[in-house]
C-alpha cells in the first residue's frame, strides 16, 4: 500500500526513543521470563527465547538482565508469576486494538487498561471479538537503505517467506509461524540485520485513517497503552497516510 504506513513502522520510527525511556528492556525480560517457562533456559533448545536473546542484544540490553530473566522463568531466581492476558477493543475510525500483557497482578493490568481506554472515548471488546481478525505471523522488518531489494527478496523467499514488500523506510517480511526461524537464520547467514523480528499480530485487512486530528488520537491512543508497565504489544489494524505522519512527527 504505497504511501501509507502501517502501525509496526509506525511504531518502528519511534522506537530509539522508546528504548531510550527504558521500557524496552522491562518487556523483554518479561517475554524472555516466559520463554523460557515455556521451553526452557537453553536458547539452543528453545527456538522462541533464541529470537528473544537475539532482539535483546540488538535492543543494546545488558547479559545480566538477560540472564537474569531466563534464571526467573526456569525458577533458578524467585519471582513474580506473570500472568499472559488478552484485551481487545475499537479507537476511533473503527481500528480494531488487540493488546497483550505480561503482568504478576491481572486486577492491576485489568484497572489500568479499562482506564486508559475510557479516558480516550473508547471501549473494551468481548474476548474474540477483535483477535479473530488477527492472523499470527513472523514479521521481519528490514532497513531499506541496507539492502538491495531483489537481493533480500531472494533470500527470503527461498527460505520460505509469504511476502515481502516496503512500507516506508523498511522492508517488512512475513512468514507463518513455522517457517519464521528458518527465515530468521537465512539472514542471519546472508549478514542481513533485522531492525525488528519477533512473532506477531497482521490483521486480515487494514482500516485506512485519512483525518490527520482523528490520526493522532489514535496515535497517542496506542502510545498510551504501550507506555503501560504490564503492556507488551499492542497490535493494530490503523493505515496512514504518510503525509500525515509527516506532519505529526514535525510538531
């Protein structure tokens, strides 16, 4: 969709200033906690916390803290139990919201995001109401100025990707769940650096916001969720165009 941009790149723009406020490395450690609950401590055994490790260290995130987190999740190290929870819901313009959290108090989370969403005019979706129109995908995002396109597309695709186009400054990758690592490490050996990679939410169909005041709403809508302690992900079906989110980053 030319000339428009996603929320992943959207939130992609802003992440050096998000990793900077600190709380990237607080999900991390929860997501990595999980993971390794899941699968245990050995990245080598545990595909998924391999990826985790993998965007921790691209995140500039201490070995302490990752180590740490993995000690958490096996119970090496006392800890919090977390709790995964879904939330679903609308922003203006009908865009659809699915957010996940990591949290050791679900009554907690549970207050705080009813508030964040009532304090925005919006309101929470029975559970399925809006995920059932999320499909689960491995995304990869790549900087375009870092790589040839056809060289990329190459790579990708014989290594089992679905897709590849460019949504603004980067080349997004998609694939289904079970070929994700195999693309992953196809990168990895090409010497490609991945700006994000992690397993996501893609939306069946996008909901294009044309209103430049409805566009930032919504923005600050997100932002607000994600700046959340217990928030992990937020995952949305919102299409912009990219002249309005030029003029939004100016201010």
């Amino acid at each position: 969709m030319s000339g428009h941009s996603k929320w992943k790149t959207i939130q992609h723009k802003k992440g050096a200033a998000d990793a900077a406020r600190g709380r990237i490395f607080s999900k991390l450690s929860k997501e990595i906690s999980i993971a390794a609950r899941a699968g245990g401590g050995d990245p080598v055994m545990n595909p998924a916390l391999r990826t985790l490790i993998a965007k921790a260290k691209s995140s500039n995130m201490p070995a302490d803290n990752v180590e740490r987190a993995i000690k958490k999740g096996t119970g090496e190290l006392a800890g919090g139990q977390l709790e995964e929870i879904t939330y679903e819901g609308y922003a203006a313009a009908g865009v659809a919201l699915v957010i996940k959290v990591l949290t050791d108090n679900k009554n907690r989370a549970a207050s705080e995001i009813r508030h964040i969403f009532t304090k925005f005019g919006s309101n929470l979706a029975g559970q399925g109401a809006v995920a059932r129109t999320f499909k689960r995908k491995g995304q990869i995002l790549v900087e375009a100025a870092t790589v040839e396109e056809d060289k990329l597309m190459g790579i990708v695709l014989d290594a089992g990707a679905e897709d590849m186009q460019q949504d603004g400054e980067v080349f997004e990758i998609i694939t289904t769940p079970a070929s994700y690592q195999a693309v992953v490490d196809a990168l990895e050996k090409a010497g490609i650096k991945s700006a994000s990679s992690e397993i996501v939410l893609i939306p069946d169909a996008f909901v294009p916001v044309t209103d430049k005041t409805t566009a930032g709403n919504i923005v600050k809508f997100i932002e607000t969720l994600e700046e959340n302690e217990d928030v992990q992900n937020v995952y949305s079906n919102m299409d912009v165009n990219e002249a309005i989110l030029k003029e939004m980053e100016q201010k």
